[in-house]
C-alpha cells in the first residue's frame, strides 16, 4: 500500500562538514524523491539526494500521459462505472504484461489508491477521460489538461523542499563502499569540485532506465515531436493517427496492439522475417485488423516540417531486391528495449542478464545489507511513473525497518 506524505515539523539536513547522511538516495526521478521523502516521513532526519544531472525529474518528466485508476471518486462524480477486475481485463486484453498478471492485478487494486496519494500532495489529477482500448473512462489528468509527468515532478520536488531535503545536482554516484561485515557504508560521488565519500547507513538506487533508440540524427530531431519510447505515455495524443512501432519482442507487439486501441493504424516495423515475440503475443498482432507488420524492414531515418510526417524504409537491405521508400506516419515509437542505468553499481550489486537490478522476491532489498533499488532501474515490467514512485516508497520503508532493526537510527 503507498503511503501518505506530509510536510514533517523537522528540519532534516545533510551534513555537508562531515559528508555524512543517514540514507542516500541515488536519483532524483519519481522513485528518488518519493524514497527520499518517505524516508523523512518514516523518522528519517538526515537525507540526501544525489543527482547526475542538474535538474529533478528523470524520465517521470517525460511522461504525457495520465494517470490510470479504477473505482475512483472522481468516477462515482461523473457517473462512470468501473472496477478493479475490469481494469484488469481491459489491462490483459490489451497485451500489457500479458504474461504477468499478478502484476496487473496488485496495479489496479492499488490504483485508486495511487491516484489519491498523488492528489493528496497536490497534483490535483480530477479530470477522467478514455485511455487506449479501456471499455470506460479511466485516465486521470490534471484539471488544466496538462501532461501529468511535469506535474508529477513539480509536486514532489515542492514536497522534498518543504521537507528540506537536500538534492546534490550534477553529482555522480561512482561507488558503493561496504564495511568489513559487507553492509553498506558509504557511496564515492564526484561533482565539479572532485571526488568524495558520503558516509551513510543505508542506499537507495534510483537511477531509472534509458530506452534504447536506433542511433539515427533524426530520432533526436524529432524527439518529443512524433518520436516516443513509451506508448502508454504519450499514445493518448495518437488517437485516430497513424503511427508506426519498431520492434519484434514481446514489447513491441505489446505496444503495437496497445496503440491500436488508439490509432487508426499502427506499422510494426521489423527488422527479422519473423516475430521474436511470444506466440500469443504474435497471433494477437498479426490477426488485429489494426496493424500490418512490415516484416525485413530497416528505419534509415525520419521527415517532416514541425514534427514527425514519415518515415524512410528500406525492405530486404544488402539483397538484390533492397527496395527503398517512404511511409507516412504520425508517430515514431522506439519498442526495442531498455538500458537500466545501473552499470557503475554491478561491482558490487547483483543485476539480471539485461542490467536490471536483481532484488529480493517482491522487495527492494539487493544483496548488499543496506541498499535497496527503486523505480525503472530494478523494474522491467511496468516502467510507469506512478508505479516508479510508489516503489520508492516501497524501498524507503524498507531502509527504515533496516535501520531499525540494526540499531541505526
């Protein structure tokens, strides 16, 4: 269950003389701040945030989206009728971790409940409107229609400063330091001014994932103009468009047939004669009326005025019959993976075959006593800013129960 924040009457600061600090966050995305701020909430006073780059945010900024919530107040005031289970079934209908429904399942009884968390700090997401293939209402968006991710941010940002919790900007986190027992005891970071230790008692790594993108000039031409790694994000602006996924796993046929609950017509472009996907996920995509699958297909680049207008193909490159053309499109969406930024902590903390951080069970413990993971960099399934904050709530009260458990608190 996520828990409610509210401002403390503390004032928590981190030692900057020492360079010590109770609990540090690595990352300020959603899952980063809502840890550190939960963290605070738990009795937590001295917190800290180290973030590479110079601004708040993380890939929670990008997202455009809204927020998905079943059995909702906002639902019962306009009359919408829905529930939990119809959320789900709408949920594995449309492919979304078709082959992980408990997952599913633990989202939408807890979406409700999401929703009003996020609310409750003053985000103030009260509009409903239709989302993708859903059977009702079910998207929530802020009432001045704006896109959730920047409101998302800007309320926990406004809720880590009320709470005086420091963000170190333009910090890199360079190593985790563990004691001779092997619990944690400080993390390396370099800023301008060089390098240094921050002692510390626990860790939390937030530092998100970066989707994979083909390389070419024109993605990031277009980037935020028609060009999207994340369909459940930014879809609801394709409605009735014709957009184009590139991908053939699991993902991308998820986000083909995601999209069709949207588009008017959906390209997956793929650049095998077959389909990587599960067989359940291939049958889905090839008998939807909605996609085409253009199979031996290679993106060579992107057009357009002020946005995405097309894509050049090339189909059957390096063969005799290589055959070179545009298509014209709405919308770009990248489906072809995710890098979790995890690689300076493989040293010391344990991480599947693709970079995600590998925990233990349902929580966010690692191997290491004292570190714990949240958000995108330790999730593969949902990668979704609500769910990276409330893992970051998930992954700060279990730092607190650490601490307390070993007297250091």
């Amino acid at each position: 269950m996520l828990s409610m924040f509210t401002a403390c009457s503390s004032e928590p600061t981190v030692d900057t003389n020492s360079k010590s600090a109770d609990i540090v966050v690595i990352g300020a995305g959603g899952a980063g701040m809502s840890a550190a701020i939960q963290a605070v909430q738990n009795g937590a006073t001295n917190v800290v945030i180290v973030e590479k780059t110079g601004m708040a945010g993380g890939n929670t900024t990008r997202s455009t989206g809204g927020l998905n919530a079943s059995e909702t107040t906002f639902q019962d005031r306009d009359a919408i009728e829905d529930s939990n289970q119809l959320f789900i079934d709408d949920t594995m209908k449309g492919g979304k971790n078709i082959n992980d429904p408990e997952l599913v399942k633990y989202m939408a009884e807890n979406s409700a409940e999401a929703l009003y968390w996020v609310n409750d700090m003053g985000a103030d997401l009260t509009v409903v409107g239709l989302f993708g293939g859903a059977s009702v209402k079910r998207i929530h968006r802020p009432s001045d229609t704006s896109a959730v991710g920047p409101v998302l941010v800007k309320t926990l940002l406004s809720v880590v400063e009320k709470n005086n919790i420091p963000v170190l900007y333009n910090t890199k986190a360079e190593e985790i330091i563990t004691d001779a027992n092997g619990a944690v005891s400080g993390v390396k970071v370099t800023d301008a001014e060089g390098t240094y230790t921050i002692n510390c008692k626990a860790v939390i790594i937030a530092t998100g994932a970066s989707a994979k993108y083909l390389g070419l000039p024109s993605e990031q031409k277009f980037k935020g103009m028609g060009v999207s790694a994340c369909a459940t994000c930014d879809g609801f602006f394709y409605r009735k468009k014709v957009v184009a996924v590139v991908g053939g796993g699991d993902t991308a046929c998820e986000e083909a047939v995601y999209l069709a609950g949207l588009a008017k017509q959906v390209y997956l472009i793929v650049r095998k004669p077959y389909l990587r996907a599960s067989q359940i996920m291939q049958e889905r995509v090839l008998n939807h009326p909605k996609i085409q699958v253009l199979f031996e297909h290679n993106t060579v680049g992107l057009f357009g005025e002020n946005g995405v207008e097309g894509v050049h193909l090339v189909k059957r490159k390096g063969e005799a019959d290589e055959e070179f053309y545009d298509l014209a499109i709405d919308g770009f969406f990248l489906a072809i993976g995710h890098n979790p930024n995890s690689e300076v902590f493989k040293p010391w903390i344990e991480t599947d075959e693709v970079g995600y951080i590998v925990t233990e069970g349902a929580t966010p413990r690692t191997r290491v006593p004292g570190v714990f993971a949240a958000g995108d960099v330790a999730d593969p399934h949902y990668r979704q800013a609500i769910t990276a904050a409330g893992s970051g709530c998930k992954a700060a009260i279990e730092a607190e129960r650490f601490l307390s458990a070993n007297g250091l608190l």
